[in-house]
C-alpha cells in the first residue's frame, strides 16, 4: 500500500514560469495577431499578462502539495472514531491547456483519516496549488484525491469538481449553462459502497442530476 501511494507521488517536474520570456512571446503574438505594440492600449499588456498567470494562473507550480499539508496535520484525537471529514464548495479558477481558456468552480473533498487531520484552510490551498496550473479538470480531480490520500495516509479520499468551461460558452458550442463534473476517489471510496454513499447523502444535490448515485454504484 505504502509503495502504491509513493508511486502516484511522482509528478513530472516543470520548469518555474519566466516572465520575461513570457512578456516577448506576449508581445510577439500581438504583433502576430496584426496590433501594433506600440499602440498604447496594448502597450503594457505584456507586462500585465506576464503579471498575472505568473501569480494567478502558474503559481501552483511553485507550491508542495507536501508542504501544505504536513505544515498542518495533526495527531487524530484518540476519542476519534475516524470519521468522513468533507469539505465542500471550495472555489478555483484554473485554466485548460487545450486552448489556454479559463475554468472555474467548486471543488468539494473528502477523507477518512487513519491518524492524522488536516486544517481545513490547507485544503483550500491544497486545491490552488493544483488548480493555479495548466490542468484538466479531470486531473485536477485526480491530483487533489491523490495528494490527500498519500500525504496524509488515509483510508479513504475524494475528490469531486464542478466547473464552467469557457471553451463551451463560446460561440462554437454556445452551451452557457453547461457544466461539468469530475470525481476522483481512492482507497476505501474508490470502490462502491456504504462509505461513497455517505459522502453523496453529505454532499446531497450537488451531484449531477443525470447521473443518480445507484447509477454508478452498479457501474
């Protein structure tokens, strides 16, 4: 088990965004896109664009999953019984590396803890730090329920993501109430059961209607 969840630790490594390569590439693609970079409507817009996916969009891979949690974990209280711990509608933006357009939503987790708990604000981080890069919804899903399950050795973890896609907002798809759901879930909620069926009754109508719950238990 232990060797499993070391496995799944791996990330590949990225380089740190540069913001000076990015204010050139910026400025070459306003050119490319016929503007004239001297106009003054786009003339500091490198620079802003550069400033923001450096601290909003990118700063996820200068964070540690590892830091964020184990600077907070502490001994589960031996009175506990170890009981599901779900924190719900935690709000992200990320963007999609298919088209570089945003996504954003809410993002609800869940553990079981084994020996140790975590404050609830570094879930919160926990999430940015995998959200503020580029990232499927679907692997951000995966990366959250992972780290949880591996860094603080649970039981159990999940993950589940709820998201708007601009890409689908767009006038291609022009489908603007569309949304999208991604669950991710390891250990003992990773199969069927009284433990995944406890975490849907928590989290009640926030999963899709399309998609009852007995529906995936039988999958």
């Amino acid at each position: 088990m232990k060797q499993e969840k070391e496995k799944k630790s791996e990330e590949p490594r990225v380089a740190p965004p540069n913001p000076v390569a990015m204010r050139r590439a910026i400025a070459d693609f306003l050119a490319a896109a016929g503007l004239d970079p001297t106009d003054a409507l786009v003339r500091d817009t490198p620079s802003r664009v550069a400033r923001v996916w450096t601290s909003e969009f990118l700063d996820g891979y200068g964070m540690s999953p590892e830091k964020i949690l184990q600077g907070s974990a502490y001994k589960l209280p031996r009175s506990s019984r170890a009981e599901l711990v779900v924190v719900a509608d935690l709000r992200f933006h990320s963007i999609c590396p298919h088209h570089l357009l945003p996504y954003e939503g809410r993002a609800h987790l869940a553990y079981q803890p084994s020996k140790t708990v975590v404050g609830f604000g570094r879930l919160t981080q926990l999430v940015d730090c995998f959200a503020h890069r580029l990232v499927l919804q679907e692997a951000l899903a995966q990366n959250v329920a992972s780290a949880l399950y591996r860094i603080l050795d649970c039981s159990a973890a999940a993950c589940i993501v709820e998201a708007r896609q601009a890409c689908l907002r767009l006038a291609e798809h022009g489908q603007s109430d569309a949304r999208t759901f991604s669950e991710a879930y390891e250990g003992a909620l990773s199969r069927p059961g009284d433990l995944r069926r406890e975490l849907w009754a928590r989290l009640g109508t926030r999963r899709p209607q399309s998609e009852p719950f007995e529906g995936r238990e039988s999958e």
